[in-house]
C-alpha cells in the first residue's frame, strides 16, 4: 500500500488524506488513530475507497511496525514532540519513508519543554538527534523533518531563493495563522485556534536560537516585535509579529547566513496581551499551590481560554506568509521577498488545514514516485530544489495555494 497517515483524525491528518485522495498516482491511503468512530468519520468526510483506517496504539511497537510495513511512506501530523518522535523512532527502525509536519527540527531537538519526548537510556537529547539521522542513513530512510506551513513554505521558499543568489546575507521569515478581521473581534487575543493550542503556547515561552552578526545566539520567545503592513492581493492590513521556534533547521543548513530569524504573524494587540500572561506567570508549567491544590499556571489558563477561542460558526481564519532574503548577486545588492495571504475555499477546510496539510501530501507523493532521494534527515530546504522546487510551487496553485515572489535589485 501506499501512504499511511499519522493523525489522520486530526484536522491536519485529514486534509493531507483528503488531498492524497484526488491524486491519481497514490492507490491506497491508510489513517492511524486511536478511536475508530473517529477514523471512520474523516473516512466518510474524505469519500474515496482508497482511505483505510487502521486502529492503532502507537506505544505497540510491534504493532506499529508491522503495520508500517505494509507502505511505503509514511505522513505525520502529530500534536507533540513525545508522539512525534515515537513515530519518528519506529519508522527508522521499520524502514519507512516519512514526512513530519511538527516544527521541531528532529536532528537538533529543542531541550526546553520537551512535551513528554522519550530519549532513550544512556543518551542525551542532542544525541538522540544525530543518531536518529544516522539511524535513517543505515537504514536508507528519507526523512523530510519539518513539512508543512511553517517550517514548510517558509523552508522551501527562502532556501531556493538562497540558491538563485551568490551570497545570502540575512533571511526572515513571518508566518502565521490568524482569524479573519471580523473574527478576530469576537476572541481573547484577537486569535482563534487553528493549531494544537497548548503547543502554540509551548512556542511562546521557550528560548530558541537565532543568527545574529553571523553568530547562533539564544533568545526569548516573543521577543522583536516587528510591525509590517501587508498590501498584496488585493489586502491592505497592519500586522505584526515576533520571534517564535518555527523553522529551526536553517540554523543548520544554512549557517552562512549572517542574520535569520522565524517570526509569528498576528493581529494588533495579540503580542501585547501574551506579554501580560507572561509577567502574570499564566504561562508557566512550574506547579503552584492555590486553595490547596496543586495547579500548574498555563494548564488553569488553557481550561479557561480555549472554549473562548474555538472558532464560531462561519468564522474562517487566513494563513499569511511575508518572507525577506537580502544578500548579492553579480556583485550587487538583490532582496527576495515572498508574499501569501491564503482563506478558505470551502467551509470545512480551514486556510491552516490547506496550507499545512496540502504541502506535507505533495512531499509525501513525491516521496511514493522516487523523486527524494536524499537519505536520513533532511530539511525541508534540502529536499525540494531545482526543478522539484518548481513541480512543487505548481502543485501548491493547483490547489489555489498562491505565493507571490518579488525581487528587487539596487540600480
């Protein structure tokens, strides 16, 4: 059989097997869960006989494997890094192709919040990384780590924009899922939940490393609030943003670079209003005593926050991307920027659904036709280049995903 979907009940896991479904080279499509009233749902939502649901503990490794065995690439849309890496862990072990959407670069994890992450005995969680990579190389896996919006577009954007220059100087990269206008009113935080909600907030609190002065330095989460105004497609909205982990491999692919930074786009005010939850210490893990109990902060505050941030009906969200490479080409200075502002196209597929699962079910079909090659971890960046990079951009606007590049030379 062909691919086998991780989280295929979830949102993400749905929209990648709902596009795999309309493609003609992909013959059978699996979807792993938990429970199976809710496997067969996203099968009778997707409405193709080639989806099969397969029940499934992912904590039964020989379960797992065996089933593994039976395609020949696996996607996975996980909501944490414990599952994530699990998933991960087992498909080396079983020889399986994979595609990951998590943001975590899996061949240098992140060590704060680890979520749950198991590293195996005797090893640290910076080794576990490279031997995870070395793992999938001995075992002649591609593993494409990190596919999706961001890290995914971002990655794939700015990476081919490095290779058409001769000296790539500094790369930034603002994205972001936010709530339309209208919607936005109505919510806490001008924000609305397009994401695993507890994960966005794991991304708000940890320190997280970028370049600066052509050195990787570590800084806080939120930090380097950045306003910019978005005026294409027809759009003319001020936004604003701030530093979050989003695409952590360029710190390792592409080290030449003498600034980066991945940056979250939200609506006014979101910023200021998760600075206040900080100081207040609402976001924090750390247990704390109160009318004795033990509570941990950001816990109490998910339980009160989230039903308030559930979308209402009608409401949609927009997906947008605002990218910045500046460097040199012929000797002169040239500055690259890609533009997307991405909405729903029918009510029951978010704009995050779209442009986080369609990307992730093009690699994964071009991983089924032999066209990635490269054996154990690669980045995104890495994996689609070159006339790949340009079958890739082509799928995205068949799916009426469109990414505006611009570029700007100095007279």
């Amino acid at each position: 059989m062909d691919i086998l979907v991780f989280g295929g009940s979830g949102k993400i896991g749905s929209a990648i097997a709902h596009d795999l479904a309309q493609q003609k080279e992909v013959g059978s499509i699996g979807i792993v869960g938990r429970r199976k009233a809710a496997l067969e749902k996203v099968k009778q939502w997707v409405g193709s006989d080639k989806v099969k649901v397969h029940v499934l503990d992912i904590n039964d490794k020989a379960a797992t494997i065996v089933l593994m065995k039976q395609y020949k690439v696996g996607a996975l849309a996980l909501p944490n890094r414990k599952t994530s890496y699990k998933v991960v862990h087992t498909a080396i072990e079983a020889g399986l192709n994979i595609v990951d959407t998590i943001e975590e670069f899996h061949r240098t994890p992140d060590t704060d919040e680890v979520e749950g992450l198991e590293v195996p005995k005797g090893m640290s969680i910076e080794g576990y990384g490279e031997w995870l990579h070395n793992a999938a190389v001995k075992n002649g896996v591609t593993f494409v780590s990190g596919m999706g919006f961001a890290p995914g577009l971002s990655n794939v954007t700015l990476g081919e924009g490095i290779r058409t220059i001769d000296e790539a100087e500094k790369a930034v990269a603002r994205v972001g899922g936010i709530p339309s206008r209208e919607a936005a009113a109505r919510h806490p935080l001008r924000y609305m939940i397009t994401w695993a909600f507890e994960h966005v907030l794991r991304e708000y609190m940890i320190k997280l490393k970028v370049i600066k002065g052509g050195k990787i330095v570590e800084v806080d989460a939120t930090t380097e609030l950045e306003p910019f105004r978005f005026n294409h497609f027809g759009k003319d909205e001020q936004l604003e943003c701030a530093i979050t982990p989003g695409m952590p491999s360029f710190l390792f692919t592409r080290p030449q670079l003498k600034e980066f930074a991945e940056k979250t786009v939200r609506w006014p005010g979101h910023w200021q209003g998760v600075q206040t939850l900080k100081e207040c210490g609402l976001l924090s893990i750390e247990p704390v005593e109160f009318a004795g109990n033990t509570i941990a902060p950001r816990e109490f505050l998910l339980s009160l926050i989230t039903p308030r941030l559930i979308p209402n009906e009608g409401e949609t969200d927009v997906c947008v991307m605002y990218n910045t490479l500046i460097g040199k080409k012929n000797g002169k200075n040239i500055t690259i920027e890609y533009f997307m502002w991405d909405e729903p196209k029918r009510k029951d597929i978010s704009s995050m659904m779209r442009v986080t699962g369609y990307p992730l079910a093009i690699t994964a079909k071009m991983m089924l036709m032999g066209k990635i090659t490269e054996k154990g971890i690669v980045a995104p960046e890495d994996a689609i280049k070159g006339e790949l990079y340009k079958e890739f951009m082509d799928e995205l606007k068949k799916r009426d995903i469109d990414i505006l590049e611009v570029t700007k030379k100095a007279d």
